[in-house]
C-alpha cells in the first residue's frame, strides 16, 4: 500500500493530508528515518485551512502498515513556526523547523514536492501571523503523540525535540561522540535498525549545521555578547533638493552610532523617475547622507537601494565591515496594480557575526480613509520580500531575521477624535488624546498588523503635514490634517530603544524627520 494511504488511515475525521515524505531526521550528526505529513483542517476564523506538521517513527523502512508508524511531534504552522532551508548535497536539502523551543533539521530530497511543502508552510505561517487562530482540534494528535512517548516512564522529548541541546541534565557525553549519543538513543528502546550513522562521511552542510545548533545551545559557555548602537532615521522629502545639511538630524547624540540606516521617500516627484526609475535625486542625497553623519567616526557604506522615490541607505562604522557578511537587497512595489514602485517596500539585509539584521524602509498608501490599503502594503511587503543568498534555491524571509527594523512614511492617520479638531488637540500638546485615535495603533491593537513588533512611545508632534519651509501645519486648499505618517518599529529580542524622537528643525518639506537610536546586542 502507498505510504500515502498509511499516513491516512492515521488521522482524525475531517482531517486533510496534503503531502507525506520519507525523510531523515538530522541530531548530534546521526541520521534516522522520520515520515513527515503536513495535515489541514478547516477553520471559520481564518477564511483558510490551519495546517500542522505531523512527524512520526516507523518501525522498517519501507513502510508496509498504518501499525508502523508511531506519532512522534506534532508541530503547528502558526505564527511564531519559523523555516529555513540549506543546501546539503546536489539532490538533498535541510528544511529546519523551530517554533520556540522546538528545533529539527529534516534531510529532504531536492524536488517540486519539497519545494512545495516548503511554499506552504511560508503561505500558512503568513495567513495566520496577525490572527490568533485556535490548534485545539490537534489536542488528539498531542496525546497521542505523549503516550508514545512514555516509555517505562522516561520520557523521550530531550532526544527527539533537540531540547537535549539546553537540557541541563544531560550529560557531556551525549556530545563527544557518536556512540555514546547511539546508546543513549538505544537505552530509551528506539529502534535502532532506523538510526543511520553519517559517520565517517556526514554531509558537510549536515555536520555544520548540527555543530551549530550544539554550539548556540552552549553559547553563554564560549562566547560574548557586544553591544551595538544602531540608528534608524525617515523623512518623506517630498521631492525636494538637499538644499540644508543633514547633521541636525544624523548627527545628533553625542557619540556616533555603530550602525546607521536611512530612509527616504519621495526623493524625486517627477514623471520620469516614477517612469523610468531614474533621478539626478539619488546621488544627491547620497551626498548628504555621507556629509551630515557623524563626525566622531568614519563609515563605509554596507548598501544602498532604490525603488523610484523610496530609498535606504546603510552604513557601518569602519571597524564593523570585515564582520558583515551575506549582504543582500530586494524591493517590493505595491502602488498601481500593487506592482509600481511609487508605493512599496525597499529592505537591506546582512549578518553581523552570528546575527542576521533586516531593514525595511516602506512607503504606503495616502489617504486617510485608505486604512485597509495601507494594510494591504504591510501585507505585500513581509510576504514579497525575499534576499537570495548565493545559490540557494530558498530565499530568506524579513521573519527570517534576529533583529527587524520596519520604518518609513506608513501613512497611517488620525480618524477625528469626538472631544476636539486635530489641530487644536496637536497646539494643544495633547498628544496622549490625540495618539487614541491613531490609525497605526489600533490596527496594530486589534491584531491586523505588525504582530510582535514593537514601537517606543511617541511624545513628539504629528510629522505631517506642514507647509513647506515653516512649523505651521497644511494651509493649502486640502487642508490635510496632523499624522503622525513617519513610525520607526522594531522585533528581535536584545533590542533596546533609547531615544525616538522627530527633527523639526529641517523644514524643506512637508513632512518632519524622524529618528530612533537602539542599543543591541
């Protein structure tokens, strides 16, 4: 019988089997046989399916009876599932799973099949990241998945769950070598006709990829954390010339960042930049850039990208370059047909050491009736924006990343409170009022976007909109109201931010800059 119809005669009543393989469980350099099923199940909430990974043991391979296969972990495909994938040989690719503490290496052949699973579990986690969707209906699967697992009343998790690689308990030797990591394995009644040593001649990626996780569990054994300053700063300038310097607004603390990211939108409002993505703007504002940063340090520039109007800048201070490695850009346009580049999103990503950093620099819809566009852009840009590195076939997603920096002119506004006009409220200073009815804030509150990211408190004025070259908010015949547009958010643990803060100094446009400072590490 076809290991597909095995894998269904194990689940539940109404439950969907998308896609089975034979795989091979990656831990401690040893190599065993796991059968993989990616499951669905309807579900009202979420207009979609909700999807889990089912990862059982099998007694002999082939696999001849539904009997066989013993429920092993069950992994929902939430929000917080996390999955990247490596190369291992010319036909074999590692597809990591982790999803808190959580963390398996799958050897997965190279193939459509895969490419597939791989698709989903992308498209599922990014479905449900801003829901908070209900996994009861895999309750039977987790109970069963525990009963197998009592064994003489030892539980199997550490070794089969990689927690091994925190657990304190266990001993040294689990690690020096492979026979003792095999025994260990044996003593707990596993079978050990399925365990493979890759001994002598592991996969490199195989073996790297496993020394790495042993060595992250060990970290606070072996190495240090240093601290970073990294800048963030936004300003829409409103297709104006950098007719002013830049320093009040880069260079603005008293000791220079490490890292310097900065973004600007509407660099250049002319036909031919939104048709041909070409502007004299570019380089100077470049120029700007390099003349106003900080004076204490000298940078060099990581990389630099641009789409029409929207444009991100990256700098480190001198001594950080030779420690960035695997730099990559892409961009997102999500203006007219959701594919022109006069609205979108433009990221820079690198690993500094052992950490991977993204930055995002996005231009949303206008409009203050426009929230659900705007949401729509946040949507476009997490889900389309991918960094190639090298010759893997799978990119790197913006979730991907330890650290995540998304700013720019978001364009969200502020629906008209009942107690007062906006206006009179921002004269006022009453901002604690004003920021209730902030469009940002409560569709981040209701759980639409940006899930899990952080954003410091804002005690500064609306950064929009101003009429040009003073502090007095729009005269014009449209009259725009006060927004606070430009937002500077933030996800990662380590991350800690210091100041946020506008610049209303630098007047040329309509729009007041804004900057935020973050201690990392």
């Amino acid at each position: 019988m076809e290991l597909l119809s095995l894998v269904k005669e194990k689940l539940l009543p109404g439950h969907k089997l998308n896609n089975v393989f034979e795989v091979d469980l990656v831990e401690s350099l040893i190599k065993s046989t796991r059968i993989l099923a990616l499951i669905e199940s309807e579900n009202e909430e979420t207009e979609s399916s909700l999807k889990a990974v089912l990862v059982y043991q099998t007694v002999r391979v082939p696999v001849r009876s539904s009997i066989d296969l013993t429920l092993d972990v069950v992994i929902p495909v939430n929000g917080i599932l996390k999955c990247e994938v490596g190369s291992s040989t010319a036909d074999l690719v590692l597809v990591n799973l982790s999803t808190g503490e959580m963390k398996f290496v799958f050897e997965m052949p190279f193939s459509e099949q895969t490419n597939s699973f791989v698709s989903d579990i992308y498209k599922s986690t990014e479905a449900v990241k801003s829901l908070t969707p209900e996994f009861s209906w895999l309750n039977p699967y987790i109970q069963l998945s525990q009963k197998s697992k009592q064994i003489d009343g030892i539980q199997k998790d550490a070794v089969l769950t990689f927690n091994s690689f925190t657990n304190e308990n266990d001993s040294s030797e689990s690690f020096t070598s492979y026979g003792a990591t095999y025994t260990h394995k044996a003593h707990l009644g596993i079978d050990q006709e399925n365990h493979t040593f890759v001994h002598p001649s592991p996969s490199l990626a195989a073996r790297e990829n496993e020394i790495k996780k042993e060595m992250e569990a060990r970290e606070d054994k072996y190495t240090y954390f240093k601290n970073y300053t990294v800048f963030i700063g936004t300003w829409n300038v409103n297709g104006q010339y950098p007719s002013i310097g830049l320093s009040e607004w880069l260079a603005c603390d008293e000791e220079p960042p490490d890292f310097y990211a900065v973004a600007f939108q509407e660099l250049d409002l002319n036909t031919e930049a939104f048709l041909f993505n070409v502007t004299p703007r570019e380089q100077e504002w470049l120029n700007a850039v390099s003349n106003g940063v900080h004076p204490k340090a000298k940078y060099l520039k990581v990389r630099f990208v641009r789409l029409v109007g929207i444009m991100l800048i990256v700098l480190a201070k001198e001594e950080h370059i030779a420690h960035i490695r695997n730099v990559a850009v892409d961009t997102v346009g999500t203006g007219i047909m959701n594919k022109m580049g006069n609205k979108g999103g433009v990221s820079v990503r690198f690993e500094l050491h052992n950490t991977s950093i993204v930055f995002i620099n996005a231009h949303m819809a206008a409009h203050v009736e426009e929230v659900e566009r705007r949401n729509e852009d946040h949507d476009l840009i997490l889900a389309r924006t991918d960094f190639r590195l090298g010759s893997s076939e799978y990119p790197k997603r913006i979730e991907n990343h330890d650290h995540i920096y998304f700013f720019g002119d978001m364009n969200y506004r502020i629906n008209k409170p009942r107690e007062s006009d906006i206006k009179t409220l921002a004269n006022k200073g009453n901002l604690k009022v004003l920021f209730e009815y902030d469009q940002l804030t409560e569709q981040k509150r209701i759980g639409r976007i940006f899930a899990n990211y952080n954003e410091g408190v804002i005690t500064f004025q609306p950064t929009f909109k101003y009429d040009l070259n003073s502090d007095n908010w729009d005269s014009s015949e449209k009259m725009r109201q006060p927004a606070w547009c430009d937002r500077i958010l933030w996800k990662g643990t380590g991350i800690k931010q210091q100041y946020y803060r506008s610049h209303p100094t630098l007047r040329i446009s309509d729009h007041k800059s804004v900057s935020a400072l973050f201690n990392t590490r």
